[in-house]
C-alpha cells in the first residue's frame, strides 16, 4: 500500500513547480497504462489483471477525468494487490462505503496535496483564491473549494 504523499515522492511530483499534477503522467511512472473510452457503462476503472491498466470515459470534463484517473491510481495503490478489477460510475457518490472513499480521499491528496495548497496560500500572505488554486492545480471549482475547507475548516 502505497500513500498519495509517496506517489507524488516517487515520481518527483511534490513541489509547486511540477503543478499541475499529472495523473496520467504518473500512471505511465508505474506502468500503468491509460485508455479512454466511449460509450462505457461506467465512468472510469482499472483492470489489473495482466498488465494495469486504466479506463476513462472520453464523456468526463477535462478535470473530472483528472480525478477518475487519480481515483483509479487510488484503488491500484490501496487495493491492487487484493483485488483484479475495479468500475466506478459518478453518479453513483451518494453510495459510499470504505472503498469508495479512501480511494476518493487518495485522489483528493494526490491532486491537491495540503503542503502544495498551503504553500500558494502563504506565499500570497492569504491574497489566493479558490478559483485561482483551482486554475493552479488543474481541478474543479467545487474541488478546490471542498479542498480548502479540509484543510482550513471554516476558518478562512
């Protein structure tokens, strides 16, 4: 098992310079492939089976599909040695279990880790803004905003 903290070490992805994250880029580190698809029954998965490899749905937005790859490296890191195969669908979030969101918290951390985030913070004395962060590390809007609130609390 393998933390997003050490993902980002191995494939000297941890400093600001190497913003934004590349999800894909960090598949290949390991390699593990990445293939988008269409008109798939799910949003994205992984198969492990012989060789890793990772399907997107080509429908994502742009930021979205970031985050399923990232979710998908999440289950390789956390579960790929218990498990072969794994599908996830969106629309499907209000249906967590433990899976589901450690390997969504893994993506949140590998995208967005709290060191990279805190360090625009500080070095704009606070001045940043979520849209600005957002547009920084390649998310969402909504993303960054959640993001800030895991790292800050209600406090800013």
């Amino acid at each position: 098992m393998i933390s997003a903290y050490d993902v980002l070490h191995k494939t000297n992805s941890y400093c600001t310079s190497a913003l934004p994250i590349d999800p894909i880029k960090i598949a290949h580190h390991f390699n593990i492939q990445v293939l988008s698809c269409s008109k798939a029954q799910w949003d994205c998965a992984v198969d492990l089976h012989d060789k890793p490899v990772i399907y997107v749905s080509n429908e994502l937005s742009h930021t979205r599909m970031r985050f399923a790859i990232a979710m998908m490296l999440g289950y390789y890191f956390l579960y790929g040695e218990k498990r072969n195969a794994f599908r996830y669908r969106f629309e499907n979030e209000s249906k967590f279990d433990v899976l589901k969101i450690s390997i969504t918290l893994f993506a949140v951390q590998l995208l967005a880790d709290e060191y990279l985030v805190r360090a625009y913070y500080y070095a704009t004395h606070g001045q940043v803004t979520p849209e600005y962060l957002a547009n920084k590390f390649d998310v969402s809007l909504d993303f960054m905003k959640a993001r800030i609130k895991m790292i800050y609390g209600n406090n800013i």
